[in-house]
C-alpha cells in the first residue's frame, strides 16, 4: 500500500508501438517495493496493441495517469512533453522507457540514497544490459561523490555511470526547472542533460542491478547499437565537455587518443563497407562539433586494421565467413558484448 508519509515519485513510460514490451515494463513498475508513486504511461499516438495493453493496467491501479497525445512527435519532444505531467508535488523523477524494465528495489534504493544526501541530483546504478552488467570498474566503497568527480572519470576513464534514461532517478525540481528537460537539437541529449545538472549537483550510485536496458534489434538502444555510437559520444564529449573539466594537457592527451582510436573504427567501416545509415549517423554526430568525415584519411588509417586481422588469422578468418554470409544475404549471427554505460 502506497505510503503518504515517503517521498512521491513521479515514473513516466512514453511509449509507441511497444505492444511487445510494454506490458513487462509496466509491471516492472507495479512489482516495486516502494509504493508511494504515480505512474504516466503517455502514448505517442500508437497503431499497434499497446493503447488496449496500457488501458487494462490503468483501470486495475489508480496511481496510474494514461495520457494521449494528439499528434505523433519525435522521441524527444515526447519525452519533455511527458515530464511537463509529472505531479507538482513529486520529489523525485523516472524514466522507465518502454522496452525496458526495472527489478523490485530499484525506487527504494534509489530514493533511499538520495534522502540520506540532500546535496544529490541524479542517482544511478549497475544495469543489466543485454546478457552484460555495466558499468565496470568503479570502486564498491565509492557511493557519493561531487558531480565533478563523476563527470571527469567519464572523461578520463572511460567510465559512463549514467546509463540510459531507465538507469537514473533524478529530483523533480530540477526536472521542473529544466523547459525543456532535454534538449530537444541533442545528439545525446540524455548524456547533456546529466552533465548539466552534475555542473550544479552531486551524484550518487547504488551498487546493485536495478534496471534492464533491452538491446534486441528492434527496441531503443538496438536499432543505433550497430553504429557503435558509444564511440562518438565520448570523442563529442571531450571535444565540446573537456575542456570545462581538464587542465590543457589532460584535454591534448585524452582528446588525441580518442581521436586515434575513432579514425581507426572509421578505417575499419570503410574496410566493411558500412551501410549509408552508419556514416549518416556519424556524419550528423560530427556536425555538433563542427568536424566532418574525413575519407582521404581511410587508407592510412586502415593499415592498423590490415596489420591487426593479418597477424591473427583467426580473427581474420571469422570476419572473411562473415563477410561471405552479408555477401550471401545470410544474417550472421551477433556476439553480445558488456556495455560500458
């Protein structure tokens, strides 16, 4: 039974066409052990079964809100127009997206944590991710730190703690003061949205799996996963972030070899001979730092690859039948790997 006396906490489902998801996403939600939530399916005007889904889960428990919209928006306008109905007297905000899922404990450790430091704005957590757990490396003692701290050891190791929207909770007034809450012209706008609010609030993790990000082909992270926009984001981040959070040298030093590692992903794409939707995404990624593909680089940056493939020939034997398979129109099968969210 809800509990007056907690903190609310506003959790908001935006969903289109899910129908395959949404249900065990929703009941992710109901299953929480913390009580004391509304929750806001909003529906971007779906075609599919997940309006009569969402519907029989409304009339079963009152603290859910169904909301339509009244025309199809993009996924990010959705999103802000979704967060301007959280309640007013909520303390607390998250996003559960609709292919995802969250387990049992996730509201109350989360909130747990961000009641006993005040000073918090975004609170996150190990995830699921596909077969994977991420993120890896940072310390077990490690729980609160300053927003600064967890915004360099993004920078400088590597080390995304931030997740997708479904991994953080974040507190409702700094949700309401944001309008729009993510920024609408974004690349990567949950990764901006954190960032600006760590500029001002300290951050804390919840050593434990609380949430499930999907990454079958068809749902949010699937469909750019093959793009590898992890990847991107770091190099647009410690292009545009780093030097607000790196002495001059740190910035040359992180900066150039990120620099090297992506050109030489981009020689190995060339080498695959990537589809058009890969380098479009690259290509608009780009354009944020005012930076653009450089293709006369391929062939040089290619040679690493060569060298690499030809000094393990079975590595370069797998991505021959591989390759054979495209060739063929077979689909080859996908190795999953952990994700570094």
């Amino acid at each position: 039974m809800s509990n007056p006396e907690q903190p609310l906490v506003s959790v908001v489902t935006p969903f289109f066409n899910t129908e395959a998801y949404l249900a065990e996403c929703i009941e992710s939600v109901l299953a929480q052990t913390y009580r004391h939530f509304e929750y806001i399916l909003a529906n971007n005007c779906s075609t599919d079964r997940s309006v009569e889904i969402a519907e029989q889960y409304a009339a079963r428990d009152p603290r859910i809100r169904l909301i339509h919209n009244e025309r199809f928006l993009p996924q990010l306008p959705n999103y802000n127009q979704a967060l301007r109905r959280i309640s007013p007297n909520s303390r607390y905000f998250k996003m559960v997206q609709a292919d995802d899922a969250i387990f049992p404990r996730c509201l109350e450790e989360m909130v747990a944590v961000a009641e006993a430091n005040p000073s918090v704005g975004v609170v996150s957590s190990y995830r699921k991710v596909g077969e994977g757990i991420g993120p890896l490396g940072l310390p077990r003692t490690k729980t609160v730190m300053s927003g600064r701290e967890a915004v360099r050891l993004n920078l400088t190791e590597d080390l995304y703690l931030f997740g997708t929207q479904t991994a953080v909770l974040v507190r409702s007034d700094i949700v309401r003061a944001r309008q729009p809450f993510y920024a609408e012209e974004s690349f990567f706008a949950d990764v901006d949205v954190v960032y600006d609010i760590l500029a001002e609030h300290d951050f804390a993790f919840v050593h434990q799996v609380l949430s499930f990000t999907r990454v079958e082909q068809d749902s949010i992270v699937g469909r750019v996963r093959s793009y590898n926009p992890l990847i991107l984001e770091r190099l647009l981040r410690l292009k545009s972030s780093g030097p607000a959070y790196l002495s001059p040298e740190e910035q040359d030093k992180y900066l150039g070899e990120h620099r090297r590692i992506y050109r030489r992903f981009l020689a190995e794409a060339w080498l695959r001979r990537r589809e058009p939707g890969f380098w479009e995404f690259h290509r608009k990624g780009l354009s944020r730092i005012g930076e653009e593909i450089d293709r006369s680089r391929f062939p040089i940056d290619a040679v690493p690859v060569v060298l690499h493939h030809a000094l393990r020939p079975q590595t370069a034997a797998r991505w021959l039948v591989r390759r054979a398979r495209r060739l063929l129109g077979r689909r080859p099968n996908v190795e999953r790997s952990q994700v570094r969210r």
